[in-house]
C-alpha cells in the first residue's frame, strides 16, 4: 500500500468504500495514509470535504441520515450509483 498513488484522492476514496461498509473521515484518511506517506494536506478536514463533494454528486450517502443534525462522526457508504461509477473508473 506504500506505492505512489496513480488514481485521484477521490478515487481512492470511492475505492476504499466498495465494501459497503459505513467509514468516517477519519477511517478513511487513515486508511489513505499508506497512499500518500507524508502528504500534510491528506488530514480528516480535507477528507471530510472530500466526502462532502461526493456527497453532492450523489456518488456517497450517509450511512444514518440521522448523523446529519448532530453533524459528529458522520459516517458515508457509497450509493448504488456511486457503486457503478467507482467500480467503472477503477477499470
């Protein structure tokens, strides 16, 4: 996982969701640390915006809408959309 990465950040992010398991901000930019060692602007506020843009293009969802009032922790999984359009770019 310490290979330089060839793919965008939110790629990687898309990637990184396929799983289908719910991931924080903060899972996710530790999760991306091994793809971009020392990198300073790969932190949870960038990932966060990250997501947020995704979110915007319907590429992500929350995984409990319900996070989105308390604005904590909201954890994002990928829609059916979103499924399609990673697994597509991935090829």
């Amino acid at each position: 996982m310490n290979r330089p990465p060839s793919r965008t950040v939110r790629l990687n992010i898309g990637a990184m969701l396929l799983d289908g398991l719910p991931r924080t901000a903060e899972e996710i930019r530790s999760g991306l640390a091994g793809f971009y060692p020392g990198e300073r602007h790969l932190c949870t506020e960038a990932v966060e915006l990250h997501l947020q843009a995704l979110r915007a293009v319907g590429v992500v969802i929350l995984a409990d809408p319900a996070d989105d009032e308390a604005r904590q922790d909201l954890t994002y999984v990928l829609s059916a959309d979103g499924k399609a359009r990673v697994q597509r770019n991935l090829e």
